[in-house]
C-alpha cells in the first residue's frame, strides 16, 4: 500500500504547510520532515477539516517558529486533530500559539518554547483551548507567558486531559503561571510543575469548575498573593498521590489556596512550602470545604498563622490519617489555625515537633474543633498552648500528648468557652502553669484520662486529682 492510498503526505521545510493542509483530504497524515518551518504559510496556520494529524518525521527535529510575528501558528476548528512531534515557538499573537475548539483533538509530543500573549484576549501563551475535548500527552512547556492568564494553557469551556507533560518557568501576569482553567473540567496527571509564577495560582489557576490532579510534582511554584502552586475559586480541586515542594507565596497560602470551593487532598506530601503570611501550605478560604486524608506536611511556614493549614472562618476542615512533622509560625497554629465560625474534625492523625512563637504548638482553634485517636508528641509554643490552645469549643477523645511545651498549657491551654477531653493520656508535658491543661475560662470536662507527669492549672490552683468545682468536673481519671 502506497503513501498515497494512506493519505500520508511528506512535507519539507520549503514548502508551505497552510497549502498542504487546504488540499489535504479527510483523514490525511501529514509527515513533516526535520527543519525549521516559518514566513509565509508555516504560520496563522487554518486547520477545518477533521481527522487530520501533523507530525514531524522525528521527535524533537521539527521546529514551527512564528518569528515573533502576530501571527500564532496553528488555528484548530475541527474534530480528531492531532499534532505530534513537533517544536513551536515563536507565537506573539492574541489567541496562543496554538488555539483549538473541537472535539477529541491530541496534541502529544510537542514542545512549546518561548510563545507569548499580548492583545485583547492575553490568555493562553502556548495553548487557547475554547470548546469540546483537548488531550496533551507527553508534551513540555517552557518560558511561556501571558498577560493575564493561563502563561502556557487557557482553558475555556472545553474538557481538558494533561498526561505526563512538563511545564516549567512559564508566567502569567494575573493567574495560573502554568494553566488556567475556567468553565471547563481538566485532569492532570503524572506532570511536572516548576519554576512556574503568576499573581494568583504559580502553576495553577482553576475558577468555576472541576480540576483533578493525580501523581503529580510541583515544585518552586511563585506567587504575588495566593496559592504558591494552585488556586482555586469556586470549583471542585481534587490533589491525589500527589507532591507539592518549596512552593512561594509572598502573601498567604504557600502551595494551595481554596476560595469558596471544594478541595480533596488524598495521599499527598506538603514539603517546605512557604507564605510570607498566613498558610504555609494550603488557606482554605472563607466558605470553603477541604478534606484532608491520609497525607503528610513537613517543614512547611508561614510568618503569622498557620504553619502548614489555615482555615479560614465559616470553612469546614477534614482531616484523618495525616502526619504533620515540623511546621512552623511565629503566632497561632504551628501546624493548623482553625478560625471563628469554622468547624473542624481531625481523626487518628500525628503532630510532632510543629514550633509557634505565640499559640498553640500545633493548633490554635478558635471555631469548632473535634480531635479524635490522635498523637500530639514534642510541640512547642514560646507562650500559650504547647499543643493546642482553644479559644471556642474543643473537644479531644482517646488522644495522646507526650512531651509538649509551653509557658500555659503544656498540652493544652483552654481559654475559651469549653474544653472536654476524654479517654485521653497526658504525658511528660512541661509548663510553668498546667502541664497537661491550663484552664483559662469556660467549662472544662475530663472523663476517663492519665495524667503522667502532668497536672491541671485552674484559677491558681494545680490539681492532681478528680474534682469538681465551677464549670469543672474531672472525673475518672489517674493521676500519677
């Protein structure tokens, strides 16, 4: 069978792919031979007749350049396009270096390198994607920018598969240094994200919509304001088997930042992320719901609050099978800040070693916080609360504290309106008041703990025993 009876048509660099692409058939292969493609013809290139692939004869060896012009390369408006094995660079238009709406168009094994958006749309350096379905396989992005969103994808309204990619120092003026996805579902998987900066969301912008990210690495990710390396407003965010590393914000939220949305944490690591203020590794704003499972935070800081979480008020927060290790903060929640009106479970998850210069070693709960088969081992706070310190309503069942310090409250540090703690062992904690609990205000409840080294301070009195006396009962339980 003969090229011909293929519909596979080899082209070389002198000639003009906008030509062949017109006479193409349904259905053609064109075979791009290794060179540089650009001038006349090799850019603005118009694509409307469906089932067409454009590849280049070897991998890495097929350049497409638009030659800084404002002309972008490819104009996709078709079904079941492909283009693969090929390099493109050199897009300064207003529609990204490749724009495409369609249904099951590929792009695999391509390169973009050094495209940018300027004009009236500035979205989507490398790739404008507006309608139908986009899968990217096995494809790397680097240096490209926009104006205002998405440095290297744009995503609107269309379904949108990422599979083993790389994106790295990409940038966008406003949001996603990387991506930015609006109105339209995407899935990311097995990528890489480095070096990636923008105002809002370093690597990852997501608005309005569901994004799904799944063994996947972010690294050194940069931004202005929020979320290090993703954002997400108003969408349903789902990190899974995933690593987030030395990801920057200079405001809050050092790697994730959740406003109003829903985000899903299941099996990721949170390694040294960083937030000039508030939220080393994840803020979830204000209405937002964030589960948290099985998943680990080490090292991660923030100058104010929250070391490695901060949930913000009226937010809901999830947390179970979780390891955070060495968090840090200079004022409240060494690993999580649970703020006013949001509500709060932590389930048979550990606390080690979280530091605070002010409160709470490890948490400061200030909403509604349930604590349940959990280890809190070597906090520290330079004042209130080596563990926890409450300022609400806690509530702490079968836990474990070992070895936390803190000037009041060695473990924990009540000062607000309740404090119930059951079935709960309190060990070798250090304080100069209350080296299990400092009880500051509000009504205090112990029902069926041990007390190992480590007392009660009330109202200037340290009790060592079960007791019962204005808004505390201290039942069943050993002191030794």
């Amino acid at each position: 069978m003969t090229n011909k009876d293929l519909n596979i048509i080899n082209v070389t660099p002198d000639m003009s792919i906008q030509k062949v692409v017109k006479r193409a058939k349904v259905g053609s292969i064109i075979m791009l031979s290794a060179g540089k493609y650009t001038g006349k013809g090799n850019s603005n290139i118009q694509i409307n007749k469906k089932n067409l692939t454009i590849k280049g004869t070897e991998e890495g060896k097929t350049v497409i350049s638009a030659s800084r012009t404002k002309n972008n390369v490819f104009n996709v408006n078709s079904d079941n396009t492909t283009l693969e094995n090929l390099i493109i660079t050199g897009s300064n238009s207003f529609k990204g270096a490749v724009s495409i709406k369609g249904k099951n168009n590929i792009i695999k094994k391509c390169t973009f390198i050094d495209n940018a958006i300027k004009g009236r749309k500035e979205y989507g350096g490398a790739i404008f994607s507006k309608g139908g379905d986009l899968t990217i396989k096995q494809s790397i992005f680097t240096n490209n920018k926009a104006e205002i969103a998405g440095g290297a994808i744009a995503n609107s309204n269309c379904d949108l598969t990422i599979i083993e990619s790389t994106f790295t120092g990409n940038i966008a003026q406003v949001s996603g240094g990387a991506i930015a996805n609006g109105n339209g579902s995407s899935t990311v998987i097995d990528s890489v994200f480095a070096d990636n900066t923008a105002k809002i969301g370093g690597a990852i912008a997501n608005s309005n919509h569901g994004l799904i990210v799944k063994r996947s690495t972010f690294n050194n990710n940069t931004v202005a304001q929020c979320g290090g390396a993703i954002f997400n407003a108003n969408g349903n965010l789902n990190v899974i088997d995933s690593t987030l590393t030395d990801n920057k914000s200079k405001n809050i939220a050092g790697a994730i930042c959740n406003s109003d949305g829903e985000l899903a944490v299941k099996r990721s690591k949170f390694i040294d992320n960083v937030a000039q203020v508030s939220g080393g590794a994840i803020i979830n704003g204000q209405g937002g719901d964030l589960s948290v499972l099985s998943s680990t935070f080490n090292n991660n800081r923030a100058k104010k609050n929250g070391g490695a979480i901060l949930n913000s008020m009226d937010g809901d927060l999830y947390v179970l099978d979780s390891i955070f290790n060495g968090n840090t903060v200079q004022e409240d929640g060494g690993a999580i800040l649970n703020c006013t009106n949001a509500v709060s479970s932590v389930i048979h998850s550990t606390f080690t070693d979280n530091e605070v210069d002010r409160h709470g070693g490890a948490i400061v709960n200030a909403g509604e916080l349930t604590i349940t088969e959990s280890t809190f081992n070597n906090n520290t706070s330079d004042e209130d609360g080596g563990a926890i310190m409450n300022s609400n309503n806690l509530t702490v069942m079968q836990s474990t504290f070992t070895v936390n310090t803190g000037e009041l409250g060695g473990a924990i540090d009540n000062s607000g309106e309740s404090l119930t703690v059951h079935g709960s062992t309190f060990t070798d904690n250090i304080a100069v008041y209350g080296e299990a609990i400092a009880n500051n205000a509000g009504n205090l409840i112990v029902s069926e703990s041990k007390f190992i080294n480590s007392n009660i301070f009330h109202d200037d009195d340290i009790i060592a025993r079960n007791y019962k006396s204005n808004g505390i009962v201290i039942k069943d339980s050993t002191f030794s």
